[in-house]
C-alpha cells in the first residue's frame, strides 16, 4: 500500500515539472514575441510643411506616428512581424511618400530614410481644345513611371481622376491632352480641367505633382455675330405653372406651361396657350393631365405643335398636337434628356442636355442626321432655335450668359450674349424668344442681313 501511495506521489510531482517546464518554454516564448521599437531619422523633410506621418502596417496590425521637425521619429510596442512602413508629407510643391518593406523580428529597428521631391507640373500652353502639360523631371533612384490625371474638380487624386497617359522613362515629361484623343472624347472650350502627375515606384506612389487647374481657351476665334436688344418682357401665368417651352406658329405664341402640387411620380397639368402678345390676350388652350415630371420644350412646325414629355418608367415621348382643338394625332420615341425642341426645312430638332441634337422625320418619327456640338462639357445643354444656317444654343451652368451658334456641321461661327443662364428659345420672324420659365423676354437681333 505504501508502495503504490509512493508511487503515486512521485507521478504528482513529475507531472507537476512537465507542467512547470511546459509553462517555463510557453513564457519564454511570449517573451521572444516581444514589441519592440521602430525608429529612425528622414532626411529631405520641408520643415514649413505640415509634420511627416509614420505608419506601420500590415493585414493585422498598423502603428502610425509623426516624425519631428528633425525627421527622427520612433514607434514603440511594434510586435515582431512582417510590415510596410510608409512615410509621407504634404509638400508645398506636392505630396511626397516613400513605401519600404520592414521585418521586425529579433530586436529593435533603427532606419535612415529619404524622402522624395515632388515633381511640378505646369501647362505651358493650351488653345480652345487641348492642354499641353510640362512637369519637372523626377530624380528618385526608385522611379518606375509617370502616370497623368485628370479631372472635373480640385478633388483630384488617382482614384478620382482619369488616367490619360503612363510614361516610363524619367526624361518623358511633357504630355498634350486634346480632343479625340482622350478620355470622353477629348477637351471643350471654356471649360477648367485639373491634373497631377504620380510617380511611382515598385512599391506604389512615391510623390503626386501640385493640383493644376487650366482652363481651355473659350472658344475658337469667331465673332461676336450680333447684339441682342430687348423689345419687351412679361410675365408668365404662373397660376397656371411655370414656363417649360415657346414657340411660334407664324402669327402667335405658343406658352406650355406645367403644374405640379405633388411628388415626380404625382400627376401634372400641362397647359398650352396661344398668346398674342401685342393684345395681351390668349387666344386658345388646351390642358392636359398625367405623370409628366420632365418636358422637353415646345415646338411649332409643319401645321403642328410639337411637345416633348417625359413619364416615370424610362418613357420619353415626342406629341405631335394639333393646333386647331388640342388633340394628340400620335406620338414618337426619344431618348432621354431632351432640353428643347426647334423645327426648321421639314425636321424637327431635338436638342440633349449631353451636347447632342437629333434631327427627326415628322411623318414617322425616324433618326434623320445626329449632331454632336462639343461645346461646353456634357450636361449642360438648354436651349435651342434653327433657322437658315444657324442652330442657337444655350447652355446653363457652364459658361452662362452665350449663346452659342453652330452650322449644321457643329462648327461653331459665332455667338451672342445674354443676361441669364437657364432658359428655352425660338426666333419669331427676326425678333428672339426667351422663355426663363417665369418670363418671356423678347429681343431684337441686331446686326443680321
């Protein structure tokens, strides 16, 4: 009995050492997976520059820090792993970083790192459709490539921007960006661009070039072709609507007006009024109610009138109305964002907000020409009267205040101004018509044959 107590004593004790060894080697262990520190001096900092970051990363852990007026920084309790340090710095010049691959494993880490220079970028010359650019050469001994942006706004980095071009030689600097050969079909006149240039190592963006905004020239040099002089102004029946299209059926306005009390998907009345101005009286009306949120404008041509309407459901129709008791003798299929309409030799015209104009067969609707007028950039488009040789062109938002004139080619041979930037036109006899959907406002031309 005492043989066997002993026995089992002895087993006690020896697993009670396994256990102690077993936790003695786990402990030793933890201890070797111990933090350490990340530290070192960046040389090539601007010290009038904001402070330079530190951080240190990888899939599961990341250490960030700021780097003293001096460069040195340090970053303590770095556990031992596999990372990407990353140093950067908002440059008065540019934003300037450096990605190094760094093992922290069997002591501290002590570094001596280098920040770039930025690269400048300036544009040394730019006509109405095309920006020459120009930038500084890098010096890194890492570089890799040159990669050039560009955008819309001063929001400009390279996950907002359209990459244009990729150099990779460091003496390739200088870059032309111009219509039809670029993103979305080139550069429009009148209108600000921005761009950076990245350069780029093995490891990812090393510096980003100062934002540059450069706006192309307005437009090519064509004249001023006449002067607007207004005759008279008056207001519209806003207890009626407000105003979504005027025409002229060769002896009288026509005024659509749209009414709404609820939501897009609510009813709308649509009101058409023949106006005779000179007596200030209506003369006919005709209304109509369903789902109509957006209207493409009114037109007056070949014994009809003309009204483009848009329904909810991607149904987007031209009416074809006649004037003498308001019925609708049928309807045509367009394509959305209609803006006005315009009648001219037997077509009518469909002007689009995304600078394109359709001609269409008023017999059955069908596509006879397209025309695209690369004007101000896309959006924008208002807008639109045709008469011999000319198709006037308004535009909101871009360039406010022109109207543009262009041949049935798109070439742009002149232009006008105005006081307003958000409005539908059409020429009566040798007067203009311009509706700025609470007034109608109409202007001799002055300086046509």
């Amino acid at each position: 009995m005492n043989q066997k107590h002993s026995l089992f004593q002895a087993l006690k004790r020896l697993a009670f050492i396994v256990i102690s060894l077993a936790m003695l080697h786990a402990c030793k262990k933890d201890k070797s997976s111990s933090s350490f520190t990340v530290s070192g001096s960046i040389a090539n900092i601007e010290a009038t520059a904001p402070d330079v970051s530190v951080k240190i990363s990888n899939a599961q852990r990341t250490y960030e820090g700021l780097a003293a007026k001096s460069g040195t920084f340090s970053i303590d309790n770095v556990v031992q792993g596999d990372y990407t340090l990353n140093i950067s710095q908002e440059k008065s010049s540019g934003h300037v970083e450096r990605n190094i691959k760094v093992s922290v494993n069997n002591g501290n880490l002590t570094l001596n790192l280098l920040l770039p220079d930025p690269v400048v970028l300036s544009s040394p010359s730019h006509t109405d459709r095309s920006i020459t650019l120009a930038w500084t050469r890098s010096s890194d001994s890492g570089f890799r490539e040159y990669k050039v942006y560009r955008g819309y706004s001063p929001g400009l980095d390279e996950n907002t921007g359209a990459l244009l071009n990729v150099f990779t030689e460091p003496g390739d600097t200088t870059c032309t960006d111009a219509a039809g050969m670029t993103n979305n079909d080139g550069l429009s006149p009148g209108t600000t661009y921005y761009y950076r240039v990245m350069v780029m190592d093995e490891y990812g963006k090393i510096a980003g070039s100062n934002l540059l905004g450069v706006t192309t020239d307005l437009n090519p040099p064509v004249p001023e072709l006449y002067k607007l002089e207004e005759v008279t102004n008056f207001a519209g029946n806003g207890s009626i609507g407000r105003i979504t299209g005027v025409t002229f059926d060769g002896n009288y306005l026509w005024i659509a007006y749209a009414f709404s009390s609820g939501g897009y998907y609510d009813s709308v009345t649509v009101t058409l009024v023949q106006y005779d101005y000179v007596n200030n009286q209506s003369l006919k009306s005709f209304t109509y109610k369903d789902v109509y949120p957006e209207f493409g404008g009114l037109e007056s041509g070949g014994n009809y009138l003309w009204l483009q309407v848009t329904k909810p459901g991607n149904f987007h129709s031209l009416l074809k109305i006649d004037p003498s008791d308001g019925r609708i003798l049928n309807s045509f299929s367009t394509n959305y964002g209609v803006r006005d309409l315009g009648y001219f030799n037997d077509k009518i015209y469909l002007n689009y907000y995304y600078n394109k104009i359709e001609l269409i067969n008023p017999l059955n609707g069908g596509l006879l020409q397209e025309i695209t007028t690369h004007i101000p950039p896309g959006t924008n488009c208002h807008g639109m009267a045709v008469r011999a040789g000319e198709i006037w062109v308004s535009y909101f938002l871009v360039n406010p205040g022109f109207l543009y004139i262009i041949d049935e080619n798109a070439s742009l041979i002149g232009y006008v101004t105005t006081v307003f930037e958000d409005f539908q036109i059409c020429f009566m006899n040798k007067q203009l018509v311009l509706n700025d959907q609470t007034r109608i406002h109409i202007y001799n031309i002055i300086g046509q044959p």
